[in-house]
C-alpha cells in the first residue's frame, strides 16, 4: 500500500461516511447496513448507529460563489 492508495481509501470512506450520514433520515435501513460494515474496517471508535451520531454540517468553504452568479446569469438570459 502505497501513499496515494491510502489516500484515495480514505478520500473514498469519507465521502461514503458523509453521504450515508446525510441520506440515513431518507433510507434508514439501507444507510444502518452501510454504516455497520463499514465500522468492520475501521480502527477508530464511531457510534454504534449512524443515527446516534451528528449529521455533517454545511459549509461555505465548498461554495463557488462566482459560479452561483454566472449561472443566475444565465438562467436571467434563457428565461
């Protein structure tokens, strides 16, 4: 296991982590099963159920602001 294999395991768990903990309220059971066999592979401490834990929390440091006004811009233009 090289650097770059670690780190793309431990982008790609993050991500799943986020996204289970954010869709658990839609899809309870499918999220719980998700959520339990990835604990087997972790070596850290988590809650037992992700719906014990705290949902991820938003940020601004993920939004492209520029972007958000040149697409206003061009839905002002289409309509």
């Amino acid at each position: 296991m090289d650097d770059d294999k670690i780190a793309a395991y431990t982008t790609l768990r993050e991500v799943i982590s986020t996204y289970v903990k954010i869709a658990a309220p839609f899809a309870p059971f499918i999220t719980e099963q998700i959520w339990q066999e990835m604990q087997k592979f972790s070596t850290h401490a988590h809650s037992e159920s992700i719906h014990l834990g705290y949902r991820p929390l938003a940020t601004d440091k993920y939004i492209n602001h520029e972007l958000i006004t040149e697409t206003e811009t061009i839905r002002k233009i289409i309509k």
